[in-house]
C-alpha cells in the first residue's frame, strides 16, 4: 500500500484532471466507465469482474479528464488484493472521486460514500441503475440531498448511457471548487468529539489525507496498519495515545466493541440521509419476480442439475448452431488454399508456396475456422453473466467446493478461466484469504479455456458421431471441474493448510441483457481471436512451418528404393505423385520437428501419440490454438500440399483416418490437464510472487496428465 504521509507530488496542470470511479462490486462502475470513455471494457451482472484499476480518457472543454476504474470495495479498510487496488488509488488523492452507488441498494451502497466523505476528497454521488430503483417505487429529492450533502448527485443508468453529460457536468462542477466541501458528516456526538480530540494531534505532514477525519477514524478503530505508521512519526505517538483513550472510553460507554460502533455510525449516518430524502420508498415485492425465480434455480437439490442442464444445452447450440458457418468458413480457406496454390506449376516445391500454403493457409485457416463455435458459446455464457444467473451458480457450488478445499469466491475466477486463464489467474485477487488465492490459481488452468475450445472442435467432431459431440463436450469440461475440485482437497491438506474462510457474496437481482452489451462482447471476443489468429498464431505457425520445412535431406530413401529395384513393374506401381508425397513425409521427419517429436515418441508412445501429434504438442506450449494450426501443417506438408486440392477431405477426416477414437480422448485428456500455456505461468508467477508456484503448476498438471491419458489409453485398449 502506498505511504499515505509522504508528501502529495505535484499537482496537474489546471486543466488536466485524474478521476475515480468507487463503488461496492456490481454497482456498474464499469458500465459508466465505458459510458464515459468509449471504451469496451468486459461488464458482468455479478462482483469481482473488474480486478486491477483501468484507465481511460474524455475532453470535455476546458477539461482533459482521465478516469479510473477501480475494483469494487465495501469498505476502505478491506483486506482483499483487489479492494486494496481501489484502497491505495484513493489514498493517493484523485482530483474527483465518482462514488457509484446502486440505487437500489443505497443502505448499504452510501457507507463507502460516508468514508470518504472523511477523507476530504472532492466527490460526486453517482446514483446508478436510477430505472430499476424507479420502477420499484422509489422517488428521491435530489435537490434536497445536494443540498445536505455539499456536493453533485447525478442520477444514471449506466449500461444505456443515460446521465452520461450530466455526469460529466457534476464532474466538471466538483473540478472546479476552490476547496473540497465542508465536513457535512455526522456520526454523532460521542463520535464527533473523539474524533475532534485526535485531529489536533495528527502530524502536520504528509499528504492531505493524513490530516483527516479518516485518518483519525483509523486511529480510533485501532487499525494496526495506521497505528503503527502514525506512532513511528515525529509527534504520531500523542495522537495513538489519545485514539487509545478515546477507544476505552468509548467502549466502556457504548458496551460493545470500537469496529461495531464505528459500523453503526456510518449505518446511522446513512439511514438519517435517506430517511431526509426518499418522498417514497422502494416497495417491498421490489426483488419478488428474483425470488420466485431463485426458488427453482438456487433450490438446494434441483439447483446443481438445472445449472448442469444449462450447460449441456449451451454446448449442443455450439455445435449445433455453429455447424454451417464452420463449414463455410472450411470451405473458404479450402478455395484460398487452392487458388495460392495454382499460382505455381504443378508439382512445385517451392518454399514461398509452402510458406503460404502449408504455413499461413493451413496454419491460420485452420484456426479461424473455429470461429462461429467460438462466438457461439461465448454468447451463451455473456447471457448468463449479464442476467445475473452466474452468480447463483457461484452459490450454488460454494458448498461443494467447500468440502474440496476451494472458496466459494473461487468460482468466479475459475468463470473467467473458461474464456482465458491468464484473466482468469489475475481475477484471484477477490479472495482475501492467501491459501485461497493459490489454490485457486494452481488448478485453474484445468478449466478449459478458448483456445482449448478450438482444440475439442477439431477432435471431437473427428472421432465421435454427431449425437455424441455435445456429451463429449460437456464431459471434457467436467472432467477439467472434477479434477480441479479433486487437486484442490489435496493442496489444502497437504502443501497449503489452513482454516477455510466464510463465503458472503452478493446475489444480484435477475436482468434482462441488453443488446448492446451482448453484441459489444461477441465483437470483443471475435476480434481478440481475430487478432489473436493475425498476430501470435500466426507468427508462431510461420516459425513452425520452418521448423517442419527444414532442414532437407540430401538423400531420399523412396528414391533408392525405386533405383534398387530398377524394375518396370515396381515403377509403374509407384506414381509420381506418390513418390512426390513419399518424399514430403521424409522431409518432415528429417526437419526439425520431426526430430523432436521422435525424439519424444518412445515417452509418449504408450499414449498413443506419435511424432505428428507431440510436434503439435510442443507448439501448444506457445498458445493452445497452435495444435490445431500445427496439425494444419504437419498434414498439409506431409501429403505434399495437395490435401486441400486432391479432394474435399478435411483435417478432421485425415485424423479419424489415422487415429483411433481412443487415441483422440487420450489427446483431448492431456491438452486439457497439461503444460498450462507460457501466459499462465507467467501470470502465475506474479501473481504468487513465487517461481515454485509456476513450476509447480507446469510440472505437477503435465504429470497427472500424462498418467491418466496413459491409464485411459491401456485400458481403452484392454477393453476394445
């Protein structure tokens, strides 16, 4: 946490402002902030979406305003990473602090307003979701409350844009004051008077926020972050002295602890306000639609299946649904490949031919073609996210993952590790408890991400039937679960022990998405794997096609076998297209890859892999997507480059042809629980703040993958 008693830096030019958006998790902050800045930052109808603080930008004349979005925070004195993001950007002393507040929620959403209303920053009330509060009956003096509070209240509703300009005038009007607005905060008179007493004694220097009432409330509470920096100060012990006698006087009067008394006076506080200003309250069967819902969808025996159930279906219209564009898309990159192609003579073994055929072509196209599954089953999960239904389902797993040693909060990364792990890592932040976070984090690659969907979209469709294909695809996500919730127990009794932490997490009430948000996370999601396949991937297959390419071998043995036999018969039985295709696969073997893979082959035989499949393998390592642009490759030179042109076969039918449906789940087995991508264990390491952590991760996950893809492999082939 930054020292909040070193010296303010300098301030910005006067026209230039810095802004921040506080609020409890799930007010919609981010919605604002997209609203605000025009950016496209991902929202949620549910806590813990926004982890790290983010940053973005407006002009509104004569102001350049710069915002940031800061996690969600109950409190400025919480202990989760995330909150303390929040906490230490406050700290520092924005020009303007927007706290957002759910309208519907205000009881309990003002109690950060009340604190930092402590700290003497500028601040403007942000009441967000302003339709819903309206809808439920409830009507605010906005003047009224202005006027109590000596500060702008803004009404919004966030996700529409509505009150934007507003906004941004209550912005520009607390910018402008000479001097933040009075202590309009009353918290009683025992409060008051303790606070008064500790306030002279505070140092004179240091930053702004050291000479507040915050600062003396922390005092008083006894925090032992604030006391301890306070005492280490020139004249900081007369002030800890009379916190602490303010402290025992208080409690001995109150008859309750100083945290609990404190509580109340900002609850107090908050209740009084309201109390002034509502001219009619939100009616009580306000959530009652929520309920009825939740009374199936959280019940305690139905809720689990129903979640299941829903999961299966959105995997049946990925397959389903997505079948067509995916065909179209085949059959696109298939005419590119071949009109590249013509542009040489038949028979060419140019190496710019096979760079863009084999490498570009068959690497890329074969990642792109993916694309409409991809976005199919992101559509289904934006859904539920927007509708708040993930929410439950994080309920709904908090006891089961209790007993495997997870936190209930974990669910929500785990979530996000179904898009990517590396978001979905960094997301950890919302548990406070530090056991917690790294168990989290080490069995959260198991959750199948992304680029793993356009893996099982190749092998699946590939080895099992259509009526087959959503099972599979269900399955292959819940054996990534299982497994997770299985390695978790273990962690938390063996390498991490430790007391399991309580689980309060708000269910937000049930909403209907709009379409705007939908479509702004299918275009976000479609245009980072765009990116992601014009980029990295393909980057990644140009240097695996060099290393499938080259070197070339001097001599070819189909060539002596031809000359050794120098026979008519045995040279009219082999063309020469079949010579030509004889001598690509032995170029692959003697280039680069083809020598890693067999020099990994006799390890992974008993798997059932075999140099093909481990040169993919090794590229995945990369980024997940690569196993399907280097299967692309490895097939597309190994057959001489005329797959695509010979006849309408595609990859998927090359494997079935080649491998067996046993040898395609024992693949999917271990690229679901092996060699986490190089972006996982790079987040993890810093996230841990431990190297071991990483290694860990990488070595133990590609270990138990490589058991029991073996287990399933032998006795696969025992059985059949």
């Amino acid at each position: 946490m930054p020292n909040p008693f070193l010296p303010v830096p300098a301030a910005l030019p006067a026209k230039e402002i810095r802004v921040a958006l506080a609020g409890n998790p799930n007010c919609g902050k981010t919605s604002l902030f997209n609203a605000l800045t025009g950016a496209r930052q991902h929202v949620a109808n549910y806590p813990g979406v926004t982890v790290e603080r983010r940053t973005g930008s407006y002009e509104s004349e004569p102001l350049s305003v710069e915002v940031v979005d800061l996690p969600g925070t109950y409190s400025l004195s919480s202990l989760s990473p995330d909150e303390r993001v929040a906490q230490d950007e406050l700290v520092a002393g924005p020009d303007v602090v927007v706290v957002v507040a759910d309208s519907t929620q205000l009881e309990r959403n003002l109690v950060l307003l009340a604190q930092i209303m402590q700290t003497g920053l500028s601040p403007v009330l942000c009441l967000n979701m302003a339709d819903e509060a309206r809808a439920a009956g409830q009507k605010l003096d906005l003047a009224l409350m202005e006027k109590l509070l000596g500060f702008p209240v803004v009404e919004t509703v966030g996700h529409r844009g509505q009150g934007t300009s507003e906004l941004r005038t209550a912005i520009a009007s607390a910018a402008g004051r000479q001097a933040p607005p009075g202590n309009r905060l009353v918290l009683g008179e025992t409060m008051d008077r303790a606070l008064a007493a500790i306030r002279p004694l505070l140092p004179k220097d240091g930053a702004p926020i050291f000479r507040s009432d915050w600062m003396a409330t922390r005092l008083l509470a006894g925090d032992p972050e604030y006391t301890e920096r306070v005492a280490a100060m020139t004249s900081g012990t007369l002030a800890v002295a009379e916190a602490a006698r303010q402290r025992e006087r208080i409690e001995a009067r109150a008859k309750v602890d100083i945290a609990v008394f404190v509580s109340e006076r900002y609850f107090g506080f908050v209740d009084g306000l309201l109390r002034e200003v509502r001219t009619a309250a939100s009616r009580v069967d306000a959530r009652q639609l929520t309920d009825r819902i939740d009374a199936l969808l959280v019940h305690r025996w139905l809720g689990l299946p129903i979640f299941a159930l829903v999961m299966y279906v959105i995997f049946w219209l990925t397959f389903t649904v997505g079948e067509a564009p995916m065909n179209w898309i085949e059959a696109a990159v298939r005419f590119l490949s071949v009109r590249l192609g013509g542009l040489w003579p038949a028979g060419s073994t140019s190496p710019l031919r096979s760079l863009l055929v084999d490498g570009v072509v068959g690497g890329v196209g074969g990642v792109i073609v993916f694309l409409p599954n991809i976005v199919l089953l992101f559509l289904g999960l934006a859904f539920l996210e927007d509708t708040g239904y993930m929410a439950r389902a994080a309920f709904l797993t908090d006891r089961l993952m209790h007993r495997f040693g997870l936190h209930g909060k974990s669910f929500i990364p785990m979530l996000s590790g179904f898009g990517c792990s590396v978001p979905g890592i960094m997301a950890t932040r919302t548990l406070e408890n530090h056991r917690d976070r790294l168990v989290t984090m080490l069995v959260l690659p198991l959750m199948s991400c992304g680029a793993r969907l356009t893996i099982w979209m190749l092998l699946i469709p590939a080895f099992f039937p259509p009526s087959w294909r959503a099972p599979m695809l269900w399955f292959i996500y819940a054996v990534g679960i299982g497994l997770a919730l299985v390695l978790a127990r273990l962690l938390r009794k063996t390498l991490l022990r430790g007391d399991d932490a309580p689980f309060v997490m708000e269910l937000p009430p049930y909403r209907m998405p709009t379409l705007r948000s939908v479509l702004l996370k299918l275009v976000e999601r479609a245009g980072m794997y765009l990116r992601k396949a014009g980029t990295t991937i393909l980057g990644i297959s140009i240097l695996l096609w060099a290393a499938t390419a080259f070197p070339k071998p001097r001599h070819y043995r189909v060539d002596e076998q031809v000359s050794a036999t120098a026979t008519t018969t045995m040279a009219r039985r082999m063309s020469g297209e079949e010579i030509a295709r004889k001598r690509a696969a032995e170029d692959l073997e003697y280039s680069v890859a083809g020598r890693i893979g067999h020099g990994l082959e006799p390890v992974f035989r008993p798997l059932g892999f075999d140099w093909k499949i481990l040169t993919a393998m090794v590229g995945a390592f990369a980024t997940k997507e690569i196993f399907v642009a280097q299967m692309g490759i490895v097939y597309s030179i190994a057959d001489g480059g005329k797959e695509g042109e010979k006849s309408n076969e595609g990859l998927r039918a090359v494997l079935a042809r080649d491998y067996s449906p046993l040898v395609g789940l024992s693949m999917m087995l271990f690229l679901l629980i092996g060699t986490p991508c190089m972006a996982t264990g790079a987040v993890t390491r810093k996230e841990s703040g431990k190297w071991r952590y990483a290694l860990l991760q990488l070595g133990g996950l590609t270990v138990i993958a490589y058991v029991i893809s073996l287990v399933v492999y032998q006795v696969g082939r025992l059985i059949i």
